[in-house]
C-alpha cells in the first residue's frame, strides 16, 4: 500500500472534505450500478457510510421507496448538502473519522461502504464496526479501488524518476497515487488487500464484479475519445473481463459481504 495524508488529524481531514464539499464526483454510472448490485430490501434499513452529499442514497431511494434510509459522513458540510438534497427521506448524521459509531448492534441489513475504504486511517477498525452493526442475513455492499489494474505504473515510476519527467505517469497511475489524487488522504490498494481486509474484520466475500477494465488504456487520449463515441464499449468490455474471471484488470471492484458467522 502506498498513502497519502494518513499523518493528518481527523479534524483537518474533515475540514478539508468540506472544502470539496461538491468538487468530488464518480462516473455517472456509478451510483445506479450500486444500488443494481445489491438486492432491494423493502422492509429493512439501509446506512450508506460515507455518503457524501447523497448521490447513493438518492440512487437507493427509488429501488426502496419503504426502506429506512440513515446517512453518516464525517465532513459537516457534506452532510449538510445530502441533507437538503434527500429531505425527509433520509436521516443524516455528520459521524468522527473514528471510534464507535452511534447505531445499535445488528440494526440495519443493507450497509455501503463505497469509494470509502482506501480514506481511512484504520479500515479494519470501521470494517469490524460495519459487521457489529449488521442485521442476521445482512449485507455490506463495499467498493473499492484496484491498483492491480494499472500493472504498468511500478516500472513506469521507475523510468519517470530515472528521466525527472512524472507526467509519464499520469495515464498509467490509479487515481489514488500521490500525483494524481485530490483527496486529502488516500490509500493504494489492491483486491487482494481488500480481501485481507475483510478478513481481518471477520467478514467475507460473497459476490465480487468488477467494472472499468483497462482503465490506462481509455485514460490515453484516443482511446478516451473511443469511449465517448462507443458508450457501449466498456460495458461490453467489463462484462468479457468478469466473465473470464480476470477481475485483476478492473479497476473498481464491487463486493457484496457477509459475517464470517452468517451463512444466509
């Protein structure tokens, strides 16, 4: 793993969350596939961790008009914003970057937890959180970021410090890297890491897909313009690269989780 900003305070994470309070954004499929991804539960309660300004859980409302809905974030800001764009629906609560969170054990049978894992200090802290806070049968639906899907970038760091030039790595680097990233703190990790992670938490995968295969390659400038006039191409190509089991080359990577001790 390489990181970023880990030396910052929780405060000054925060603060600086707030300062980007509507400048962080995620592809436009991205919210939708969530909420596809996991099953509806009409009549169980669903807590995005990390919601930002709500963009899921407005995705999460119209597949589950009956659902309760609870939001946490640790920026105030944020928190504010998803509160005005949700209204009613969903309850909003600005949450620290550690430490216990304020929900009841076993209260809710849907927790996300997206883009969120590689911004932490201590992922497994929040991890072992999330399974106290799942319902029997309930799930976590985690997605993270995979730097094994950009396989060129180790020798490619070598020959951009060899030659003092970095902007050779600018389309061969995860988002997470240290050039590249926006986000006050930031971790690069791999799927097997998120695995271990998992584990170490007491949770397993149940169900894992991938999306955005290849991303150095639609991150160079002809093939990003293919992309634009071929929406239907990375959509073809996720499902090919899933299909062949090769989910090393994605870059997110979609987890549906369960306790170790819950078969259901």
């Amino acid at each position: 793993m390489i990181k970023v900003g880990h030396e910052l305070s929780d405060a000054e994470i925060a603060r600086r969350y707030s300062q980007l309070a509507g400048g962080l954004a995620l592809p436009a499929y991205f919210y939708p596939a969530v909420a596809a991804f996991t099953a509806a539960v009409p009549a169980g309660r669903i807590l995005d961790l990390g919601c930002g300004n709500g963009d899921l859980l407005l995705a999460l409302a119209s597949g589950n008009p009956a659902a309760p809905l609870v939001g946490a974030e640790v920026s105030a800001d944020r928190a504010r914003l998803a509160a005005r764009r949700l209204g009613p629906r969903a309850s909003l609560a600005q949450v620290d970057g550690g430490g216990r969170l304020p929900f009841a054990d076993g209260s809710f049978d849907r927790v996300f937890l997206t883009e969120v894992l590689e911004h932490l200090k201590d992922p497994v802290a929040l991890l072992r959180e999330v399974r106290r806070l799942l319902a029997p049968g309930g799930r976590l639906v985690l997605t993270a970021p995979n730097s094994d899907a950009y396989p060129l970038w180790p020798a490619l760091a070598w020959l951009s410090d060899r030659t003092g030039r970095p902007e050779l790595l600018m389309h061969f680097v995860p988002f997470e890297h240290p050039i590249k990233t926006r986000q006050p703190i930031d971790t690069l990790i791999a799927h097997r890491e998120i695995v271990a992670l998992l584990a170490e938490a007491g949770l397993v995968p149940a169900r894992v897909a991938g999306r955005e295969a290849l991303p150095f390659l639609f991150a160079l400038p002809g093939f990003r313009g293919l992309a634009f006039r071929t929406p239907w191409l990375r959509p073809l190509l996720d499902r090919l690269v899933n299909r062949a089991g090769m989910l090393h080359a994605c870059y997110r990577v979609f987890y549906e989780v369960r306790r170790d001790d819950d078969d259901g």
